[in-house]
C-alpha cells in the first residue's frame, strides 16, 4: 500500500473523498515528509504549516457538513516563490523583497483555494526567475534528488525537486524560457508551460510580460491535466488571457494517437547535444512511432536565432518591469543614503543578485537611444519568423517532438559562463517567443540523471500534448522518482 506523500494528487482527491483519510492526516503526513528530506534539497524558500493545517481542519468540517468539495479537496500544492497570497510572505528569492508580504492572492492562488487545495508553502526559484540553476537565489541553492550533487534545474528547480522528493504532488512554476520544462526534465517529474494567454498572469512577479506563463508541475500527465482544469481561463484582472474555451483536460487521456502526425525538427539535434541524451529522445521517437503515429521530419529555420532574439527581449522587458524596485515604495532600503539619487542606485546595488543586474543592464543598453532599432525592434522581427516557422509547422503535423535540454543536470559546484548558461534553454525558448505549449515528460536515465522529452503544439491545443504525453507515459512504463532516505 502506498503512503500519503507516495500518491498522485488524484490518488488524495479520491481517498479524501471516499474518507479513506482526513485532510489534516494528508497534509501532517507531508510535513512529516518534509522534515525528514528537505535538508538534503532545500526546495522550499517558506512553510505555511500552522495556516495549512488550520485550513485542512476546515476542509474536513466541510467534508463532514455535506458541502460540496472543490475539485482538488485533499490535495497539498506548493507554489514558487514569485506568485502573491495574501498575508504570505512571497520574496522572488530576492533580497529586495526578503521582508515583502503579499496584499492579495494571484488569479491561480484564488483559483487553487476554490478548488479547495491546500497550499503548504512557496519553493525556491532563481532570483526573479532569472536563471536555470535555482543557483541565484538569494536564500539558499536547492538540489537535485536524483543526485544532490547537482543542480535541479531552474529558475522553477524548488517546484521540481519537491514533487521529485515526495514533498507534494503538484506545484506551480512559471516559464518564461524553460523555466518550467527544463527543471522538470532534470529531476523526472512533468511539467507544462500553457499557451501565452492560457493562464491568468495576475499576481505572478513580472520578469518578462510578454513569454511569463504559469504552469503545473506534477509527478504525471493526468495531474497535469487536473491542475490545467483549475487554473485556465479567462480572467478580469488580466487583459492578456485570452477568451478561448476551455476543455476538460482529462478528455484527453488514454486516447490513442494512431494517425497523429508527429514532427521532428532536424535543427532540435545539433552538434552540443549529449549522445545519451540523443539516444533516449530517438528511443522515446520509435515508442511514439510504435503507438501508431506519423513521423515526419520538419523544418524550423529561424531555431538558431531563438537564444539571442530571447535575451535582448526578456532583458529588454525586465528592465522596464523591475524598474518599480527602487527603495522608495516597498522592498529593500539601502541605509546608505544621503540622497534620492543614492537611495535608488544603493537600494538596487544592494537589493539585486548579480544575475539580474546583468539582465537590467542588457536590457537598459538594447532600449537605448541608437539601439533600440539595431537590437530591440531587429529582435521582435526575428521573434516573429520563430512563430512564422511553427505556425508552417503545424500545417503538416499535430504535435513537434524535441529534447528539453542538451544535456542531464550538472554539478552544483561546475562554474559554468552566463553564455553557457544561457545556451542550455536552446530547445525551450522557441515555444515560449511563439507563445504555444510544451510538456516535458520524463524519458529515460542518463547515468541514473533523469532526461525529458518535449511535446510542443498549437496555440491553446494543451489537450494534444496531454494526449500525446499520457500516451508516451504508459508505454514507457512506471517511473521511479529517487529514493532519500
């Protein structure tokens, strides 16, 4: 018999409701959980523990009145620490904002409360989701439960390396290049990047406005799909979700893909990629063929540019969104001023991590006068050829199948160069310039370093990806998230 921390968050939506166990057991069993692994990983930036367990006693009252229970009733979820709750602590592991608490839930935290889930805490993340390591947060460096040796990926690695540990079964992450795909290939779990527009960006701390997207992390594709239930559609308080129906998500599991045309981009597999990384997505390509689907070489031309057409708009974006950080309306102080001018350069000297002042300063330089045509403008026009070669894409095919990453997670201590760095999302950036959906499921084992194959789809078709990924899922077989005790 499995234990609590052990199960899906269906598996708990449905033992909780069929009085197999109280709320206040599931969420004192995953606390338990937490105390015994979170020393090794450090996925959590904040406990909610006297709050959670007050609500799960709420939640069993309700249970016991006869009310009627919100979709994911008994199910503990965390959240990254970039998305606001009300009266929460929510830093963006940032020390500009150690101290900041939030005034008002974000749309998903108001949607996840409805559906009656219980949220245990907020997970470490890189400095306002700059990054891919987890390694720039201000609080602490987070590991990889598959080894601890090694960096969980980012900047959503705390969201990842808690449903790899069995510290919850669901959690939300935002993606902004990979943030939510590539943390989820480096430590076996799942997770799905939506459409731009899908999910509700209200109360998410802005990096770049225009490729930020919420997400589900999870440890398979039917939680995704549960999660997906709850936190998409339309919204008031954001004008850039889209008024797009929205399906069951769960319609779309077990359903065969015999037929499905499925394409695979010839400049996805590029000199760089790691030969056992190669091998296992050409291994999980014939699975997919053996299931019945079409495969079918593509073309996606403009790939090469996505790297550099990425980090002069998302700089470019974040210079302007973390402007509003400047030691006058909240957040960090510098105490070191003797005037306004040394109050903003001080507060933000002191207040940001080296990786986001580096980001300020490209995006300042690329929205300069003289440079904001030879750079900004030039990238936009790029970014719209990188749509243009999927949009062609999906004339001939239903679903693009790729790698997340070139390579399994690295060592914690390997000093790689921001360019380096920056060349590791070469597979997860497209998607998010083109504004469409990528799942990342796990593939195989590389050196017993778990690797994850990328679905990508058309704009707000997510139900292709979950139908190509639970179909993947169970040929694959079962997965075996690491062992830490």
């Amino acid at each position: 018999m499995k234990k609590i921390y052990e199960m899906t968050a269906k598996e708990l939506h449905q033992s909780f409701l069929a009085g197999e166990y109280r709320a206040v057991e599931i969420v004192e069993a995953f606390f338990q959980r937490i105390e015994a692994v979170e020393s090794k990983i450090n996925s959590f930036v904040s406990l909610r523990k006297e709050k959670v367990l007050e609500e799960a006693k709420q939640l069993d009252e309700k249970k016991l009145s006869g009310k009627e229970l919100g979709s994911l009733a008994g199910v503990v979820v965390a959240l990254k620490d970039n998305m606001l709750c009300q009266g929460e602590k929510v830093t963006a592991a940032s020390k500009i904002l150690e101290n900041y608490e939030g005034i008002y839930d974000a749309t998903v935290v108001s949607k996840l409360k409805e559906a009656d889930a219980l949220i245990l805490g907020f997970t470490n993340m890189d400095e306002f989701a700059m990054g891919g390591t987890t390694k720039t947060s201000y609080h602490k460096m987070t590991a990889n439960p598959y080894d601890i040796t090694r960096v969980p990926g980012g900047s959503s690695g705390g969201a990842a390396s808690s449903i790899a540990a069995q510290q919850v079964p669901l959690a939300l992450g935002s993606d902004t290049g990979g943030s939510i795909r590539q943390p989820a290939s480096f430590c076996g779990v799942v997770g799905l990047k939506p459409s731009y527009g899908r999910v509700s960006r209200y109360g998410l701390m802005a990096f770049a406005s225009s490729l930020d997207q919420i997400g589900p992390l999870a440890k398979n594709v039917e939680d995704i799909a549960y999660a997906m239930n709850v936190i998409a559609g339309t919204d008031d308080y954001d004008a850039t979700v889209e008024e797009v129906e929205v399906p069951d998500y769960t319609s779309f599991l077990g359903k065969e893909i015999r037929g499905m045309k499925i394409g695979v981009p010839k400049e996805y597999f590029i000199e760089g990629i790691r030969a056992e990384v190669k091998e296992i997505i050409m291994k999980s390509i014939d699975t997919l063929k053996s299931l019945g689907a079409e495969i079918i070489e593509i073309s996606l031309p403009h790939t090469k540019y996505a790297v550099p057409t990425y980090y002069v708009l998302a700089p470019a974006e974040a210079s302007s969104n973390l402007a509003r950080f400047d030691g006058v309306r909240y957040g960090y102080r510098s105490e070191n001023s003797q005037n306004i001018e040394d109050l903003y350069i001080n507060s933000r000297t002191e207040g940001f991590g080296d990786e986001v002042k580096r980001r300020i300063m490209i995006g300042t330089y690329v929205l300069s006068a003289g440079f904001y045509d030879a750079y900004f403008k030039k990238a936009q026009k790029v970014r719209r050829l990188i749509q243009e070669d999927f949009i062609k894409a999906f004339e001939t095919v239903d679903v693009i199948v790729t790698p997340v990453a070139p390579s399994p997670a690295f060592q914690l201590s390997e000093q790689k160069t921001p360019i380096e760095l920056y060349l590791e999302d070469i597979f997860t950036i497209p998607a998010n310039l083109a504004g469409i959906p990528g799942l990342s499921v796990p593939a195989g084992l590389a050196g017993g370093l778990s690797v994850g194959i990328q679905f990508l789809g058309k704009a707000f078709h997510e139900g292709d990806l979950l139908q190509v990924g639970s179909a993947f899922e169970k040929a694959r077989g079962d997965w075996k998230l690491p062992i830490l005790d």
